[in-house]
C-alpha cells in the first residue's frame, strides 16, 4: 500500500516539475517576443548633418539608422573632398544612441578636433571633421 502511494507522489510531483519547467518557458518566449515586436517597431530618430563649410551652412536630413560617409558617390553623404576616403565613415543607431565610427580611412574621423580610433557616441551640436570638410549633428529630439 506505502509503495502505490509513493509511487503516486513521485508522478504527481514529476507533473508539476513538467508543469513548472513548461510555465517558465512560455514566460521566457512570451517576453523574448514582446521585447522583439518593441526593437521592430522602434525606428531611428532622423539626424540633421549640417556642412558648416558653405555660407549659409547646407543641412542634410536623413531618416534611415546607417549612413556611411565618403568620396564615393554610393555613400548616402558624398564629399566632393580628395582627403576623403571613399567611405570614411559610418553613423549609425543603435543601442538608443547614434554612433560614429571611421572605417579605416587614411586621413582619420575627427570628432570635436579629437581623432576616433572606435565607435563613439554622438551627442547633439558634436562636430566631425572629415579632411577640411566641417559637419555639425543635431538630432531630430534636440531641434526646435
């Protein structure tokens, strides 16, 4: 009699571990999911590019999370500038920040007169220099 009921406690407590175990990896797929809907959904703010070497200074919108800047006329911000790599450089949004990031260029990204060696975070009215090519970054959040 003692052996049935043991052997019926052991079945009913396996069914709650399986129970348990199958519980928490709904939970788990239930918010890996929602949080996958909330990142899709998510878009990058535009960011202004505003070139302080014209007089008055020619801003570029640009709505997309990845832009790469260049010579080559394939880059989304083309520089007319012979110091300037064919893609010199990348900004792009993630993590809720955009960042730049110079892509092995021979002369060098320079953010605020200080040369980047890794990916950077950009703040807004941050100023990068491309060989003498002066540009000046706001953010569609910090415009008036």
């Amino acid at each position: 009699m003692t052996g049935i009921i043991i052997f019926l406690l052991r079945i009913l407590l396996a069914a709650f571990l399986y129970a348990f175990l199958m519980w928490a990896i709904y939970t788990l797929w239930r918010e890996l999911r929602a949080s996958q809907i909330m990142a899709v959904g998510k878009k990058a703010p535009s960011i202004t590019i505003r070139n302080l070497d014209f007089d008055p200074p020619l801003d570029h919108i640009y709505q997309s999370a990845q832009l790469i800047i260049g010579r080559d006329p394939s880059c989304e911000l083309c520089i007319a500038n012979e110091l300037v790599s064919a893609q010199h450089a990348r900004l792009s949004y993630h993590h809720n920040q955009w960042w730049v990031e110079d892509l092995l260029s021979t002369n060098g990204t320079f953010l605020n007169d200080e040369r980047i060696y890794t990916p950077t975070v950009l703040v807004a009215e941050d100023e990068l220099r491309f060989g003498k090519t002066h540009l000046q970054i706001t953010f569609a959040d910090s415009q008036n």
